[in-house]
C-alpha cells in the first residue's frame, strides 16, 4: 500500500502497462483468428472518432471518474475501497425512492435533491465499513464485499416488489424494473442529438473538490497524512480513527452519486437489475479503481485516465461488430493493467529504495516507524 | 411452512447443500493455505472463473469429466504461478492486484465463453457415489454418504490440510513464513519457496472449485461465480483460517443456499423475498467479522506483507 502512496502520475509507467496489456490483447486476437490492427483501430474509431462517439465515451467515463476520485482519497487514507459497486447500487436505489416520492419538483430543485440522495446512500454503504474498520477493526475489504451481496440483494428485492413499475405487474412480465421516472429528474442533454449529459460536468466537478480538498485543506492534509504514515500522524494527534471512517464515507458518497447519474443519465430513465450488480454498474465499482490507479491516485489526473478507460469500453463495442471479439475482451485487459502498474510501482521503489539503502541505514529507527500493511 | 418440516424434504435440502457447499469450501481451502503463508489473494474469483471456463470447455469437447476437473486444477496453478510472480517477485500490493486477476478471469472468460461456445449447451455432471453400507443408513445416508465425488474430495482436503499445517514440517514452514517471515528466513526456511507452494495450492484449489462449480451445475454463464470466490475469501476470516472452521462457514452458506431454493419451490417465499433471504449469508458474516475481529490474533502476522532480506 505504502508503494501506492508514492505519486507515479507522469511518469511513463501507467502507460507502459496499458501498452503491454494492449499486446496481450494482440496476441489474443490473433490466436482467436481475427486481425488485431483492424479490431484496435475500429476500437479507437467508435471511442474517439467522432463526436457522437465522444459524448458516449464521456459519458461511460462519468462514474468511473465519481468511483476513481472517492478511490483516490480512501486510498490516500490507507484504506481499500472495493465496495463501489454496492455504494453504487444503494446510492441509485436511495436517489430512485427520492424521484418516485417527490416527482413533481422543478427540475432545478428535483435535480440537486436525487443527487444528494445518491450521495447520502452511497455514503452511508461506505459509513458502515468505515466505523466497522475505525472501531472494531474489521478489514475494510471484507465487509465491503459482504455489503456489496447485501446491496445487490436489496435492489433484487425492491425492484421485484415494491418499486416495480406497475405497467409490468399488469402484462405479467415481472422484468424487475421501476416505473419511468420523474422527467423533472432528468439530467439534462448538453449537446442537442448527443447523449452527453450533466452527468459529466457533475464528475468534473466532483474530481476538482476532491483535489481542493486533499491538497488544499486541513482535512484533506490530515487524510493523506494518516495514509502516509499513520503512526507520525497520530503522534501528531490526529485523529486517525475518524479519518478512516472519513474516507471511506468520502469514497462510498462520490460512488453513490456515481449511481444517481447513472439512474437519471440512462437513456430508459429507470432503474433496471438484471440480478447481478453487472448489469447496472457495468463493474464501474472495479474499473473505477483501475482508472484511480492508472491516474496515480490524484483526482485531477484520475480525468484524463477516465476518459481512456470510458472509451475502451466503449470502443470494445465497435470493435466487436468489426472483427467479432467479443468486448469483454477490454475487461479482461484492464485487469491486466491493473496488475501491471501495481507490479510495475513496486520494482520502481524498490530501486529507489536500494539506491537510498546506504542513506536509509542511518534513518532505520525512523524508517520502523513506518506502518506495515495490515 | 410446514411442507418444509418433513424429513425428506429436510434431507433434501441438507443433501442439496453438502452440494452447494463445495465450490465455497474447496476456494475457501486453498485462500486459508495462502492466507497462512502470508498471502491474500482476492483474485480467487477470477481464477474460479476461468477454471470453470476451460473444465466446462474440456467436458464440452471431450465428454470426459475428469478430464474437465483436471484442466480446472491445471489453470488453477498456472494463475498460481502467476500470482506467484506478480507477489513475491514484483512484491505487488495483493488487494489491489487481486482485483487486478479478477477483472481478468472475468473478462477473458466471457470473452473466450461467447467466442468458442455462444450458446450455452449442457455438459453431464458426475454421478452420486453411494457409499457402502454407510450410504444405507436411512436419512443419514443421503444427507451424507451419496454424492458425488467432487463432495467427498472437498470434505477429505479438510482433514488433509488440517494435519499438513499442523502435523508436517511443509506446514510449520507456511505458519512460520506466515506469522514472522524475518525469523524463518533466518532459520534457513525459504520465505519464497514456502509462499510460492502456499500460493500454488491455492490457486489450484480455486481452479478444481471453479470446475467442481461447473460440473455440478452443467452449464456455464458469463460470471458463472457471481461472487462465490469473494466470499470464499470471508469465509476463512470467518473460519478463523482453520480448515474444521472454514467447512462451517462452507455448510452454512450452502445450507442456506439449498434453504431459500427449496422455500421457493415449495411456494414459502415469493422470488422477490428470496433475495431478502438470500442476502442473510453476507449480514451474518459482517456480524460474525465484527465479533471475530477482537480476537484478530488468529490472523497470520505477516498476512499481505512482502518479505525481503533487506527489509
């Protein structure tokens, strides 16, 4: 973890890892019998060739940019976040039962409310790892991963019930989806004959505050403090408890808006499971860390980063019509990208490290100061 | 209700878990192997998936079902050498690579899955072995000794595995490496050695779970696991990283598994509270994290901390 802390955005590091992972997915390619130039370059057409492809890149790129900027601050803090897609899930649903019970507010209050309803969700699914993790001392990647089951169920459970649309209870269907929502809850289309959204502006905004707020206040300085090296920080008197349960609620709110853009930025404007949180999120909990990672854990770079991983996914699809591979292929790959950096970061410490080592020496006691991975 | 409270449908039901509760137990093995070495490897869900993937394949292709578990174990340990060379040569941070090794499996198993197969088609599973004389008895015998092989298999690692971490000196080297890699190492037990077979026994019984997963149900899906692998690695948390512990936890996942199944069946429970129900597993497990979590004594020191000589 402390490996991570070092900051490898600009280096050429991310970069190298995302070519040699596009190799793999070469060679994969030509095994599977297709041409990969041709899939690649089909790929790039359909995420960036065109300004339609470029509004749906952005937007594919909006939660994993909400996911990567709460990903950076837990992560700063020491603390592993892998319950975005349940945050994502409870932040939609609690944003959804807000649109059905109000739907009659103007849009520009409805708007700001289903939001904040999203954030408080998500906050809240990322509160409870957080005082587990503070105050009991439950690993944060446990009860994350229960919750996110926990989540998932309660969607399964209120979309096939209460809140399914009543239109599928009188054909008999029973597809597990809500009623078309509120339109004064929908976000509104920037680009007339796009589908780029004010999602994306939100996740801009919300990247910008992540960054004011870890390099530019006291909280967020006590945060990265706390992650760099918890026990200087609580000898400083920081209260490290808290800013754990801090971070993760930072986390668990940015992926629970990320869930709220995603319900009222969606083309159906409902809220649909297909029994999996797959089919909602499209794993944007995962991929969103991949993104935080690839942008060195900052916020502002976790933009650019976004916007490359959005447009994978959304090229995957036009490369699949092209050479027939199918886009699951790009999921595959970001989870080699992820293992790449992660190795790659810990080689360059290390060498920096044993170039340091003859300094290090005569700092040993400060050095066993440093936390170990719990 | 009280269709429910009949003892056939009670054995039944037991039966169907013992069932339920392989794929869970034989991942949730290998992670304890792994996790007593000082290794986690939150990628066990990955490595299922593309173990289940090419046994499904294997059977697919060949009819032949052993065949199929072996390339599901085969798979398992070439992720094993992987992941060995991603945490003990590269000295990765392993939560964040395991998710890393899962979007992997994930990925590349759809991808191979639509490519190579498309439509799912069914693939036989493995007939019940009824157990001499012990399989006779009545009740007893169908809830315990008539299954199939795959749940024998699991149920006997138990006991193996408890006996070569307590019992072998491979074993007192995974415990060593695990709790204080500095003074193993300085005793001239191979930290790397030790881990590398730790993670390959653990990779392994991943891949065999991700088989037994497919063979058992035949048939595979994208996501066929939805989530087992991950909670198997809760479960050895919950199981306080003993093998008897982790078959507990194993049981009552299936048990509650083949539970809620059966209540729908029987009309108890509409398909919209079963997800209600379904859910119960993962309260409980926070639950039971929190108590646990004050005796965390029983977690390997060394757990997800590389070692290196010059520390």
């Amino acid at each position: 973890m402390m490996s991570l802390l070092h900051r490898f955005s600009g280096s050429l590091v991310p970069l190298v890892a995302a070519l040699a992972a596009l190799a793999v997915g070469a060679v994969v390619i030509i095994v599977l019998g297709a041409n990969p130039l041709v899939g690649y370059g089909e790929l790039i057409k359909g995420a960036f060739g065109s300004g339609d492809a470029l509004a749906d890149t952005s937007v594919r790129a909006m939660p994993l940019l909400l996911v990567g900027t709460g990903i950076c601050i837990a992560f700063r803090a020491k603390v592993i976040n892998i319950g975005g897609e349940g945050q994502i899930v409870v932040g939609a649903l609690l944003s959804t039962v807000t649109a059905l019970a109000v739907p009659d507010l103007p849009p520009i209050v409805l708007i700001p409310t289903v939001m904040l309803a999203g954030i408080i969700g998500g906050g809240i699914w990322g509160a409870i790892p957080g005082a587990l993790k503070a105050y009991l001392g439950v690993n944060e990647i446990l009860s994350t991963i229960m919750l996110n089951i926990v989540a998932i169920q309660v969607m399964n459970y209120l979309l096939r019930d209460p809140l399914i649309d009543p239109l599928e209870i009188q054909r008999g269907t029973r597809i597990p989806q809500t009623e078309r929502l509120s339109e004064n809850a929908d976000l509104p289309i920037l680009i007339e004959g796009t589908r780029l959204h004010l999602g994306v502006v939100i996740a801009l905004v919300a990247s910008v505050i992540a960054w004011v707020f870890l390099w530019r206040t006291t909280v967020g300085f006590k945060t990265r403090a706390v992650g760099h090296n918890s026990a200087a920080a609580n000898y400083a008197g920081m209260p490290f408890k808290r800013m754990t349960m801090l971070a993760l609620t930072y986390s668990g709110a940015m992926c629970g808006l990320a869930g709220a853009v995603l319900v009222f930025g969606s083309q159906s404007h409902r809220l649909i499971t297909d029994g999996s949180s797959l089919g909602f999120t499209g794993s944007s909990g995962f991929n969103g860390i991949v993104a935080a990672l690839f942008g060195g854990l900052h916020p502002l770079w976790t933009i650019p980063s976004s916007f490359l991983f959005g447009g994978l996914l959304v090229g995957a699809n036009a490369m699949q019509r092209a050479i027939q591979i199918p886009s699951a292929l790009v999921i595959g790959l970001n989870g080699l990208i992820v293992v790449f950096v992660v190795s790659s970061t810990s080689v360059r410490d290390r060498l920096r490290q044993a170039m340091d080592i003859s300094r290090m020496r005569t700092q040993s006691v400060a050095a066993k100061t440093q936390p170990t991975d719990e | 209700m009280s269709d429910f409270f009949t003892l056939s449908v009670l054995v039944a039901t037991f039966a169907s878990g013992m069932r339920l509760a392989t794929p869970y137990l034989l991942a949730a093995l290998g992670e304890t192997i792994g996790q007593r070495s000082g290794v986690l490897n939150l990628g066990v869900d990955g490595v299922m998936l593309l173990g289940a993937f090419f046994a499904y394949w294997t059977v697919l292709e060949t009819d032949s079902r052993l065949l199929g578990v072996a390339v599901g174990l085969g798979v398992g340990l070439t992720m094993g050498i992987a992941y060995a060379i991603v945490t003990l040569v590269f000295k990765a941070e392993q939560g964040i690579s395991g998710i890393g090794i899962y979007l992997f499996g994930l990925g590349i198993s759809e991808l191979l899955f639509l490519k190579q197969v498309g439509i799912p088609r069914g693939i036989p599973s493995f007939d019940d072995l009824k157990i001499p004389l012990l399989g006779d008895i009545p009740h007893i015998g169908n809830m315990f000794f008539n299954h199939s092989m795959l749940v024998y298999l699991a149920v006997l690692m138990v006991p193996v595995l408890t006996l070569v971490v307590n019992r072998t000196t491979l074993g007192l080297n995974i415990r060593a490496v695990g709790e204080s890699p500095e003074a193993a190492d300085s005793l001239g037990v191979s930290v790397f050695r030790t881990r590398a077979v730790a993670i390959l026994v653990g990779n392994g019984l991943a891949g065999l779970a991700g088989a037994a997963l497919t063979i058992e149900l035949g048939t595979f899906q994208n996501n066929l696991t939805n989530g087992i692998g991950f909670i198997a690695v809760a479960l050895v948390y919950f199981g306080a990283w003993r093998p008897v512990g982790v078959l507990a936890g194993s049981l009552l996942y299936g048990l509650i598994t083949a539970t809620v199944t059966q209540w729908k069946t029987l009309g108890i429970v509409t398909g919209a509270t079963a997800s209600l129900t379904t859910m119960a597993p993962a309260v409980l497990t926070v639950i039971a994290l929190a108590i646990i979590a004050r005796r965390a004594a029983d977690q390997p020191a060394a757990l997800t901390v590389p070692f290196s000589r010059d520390g």
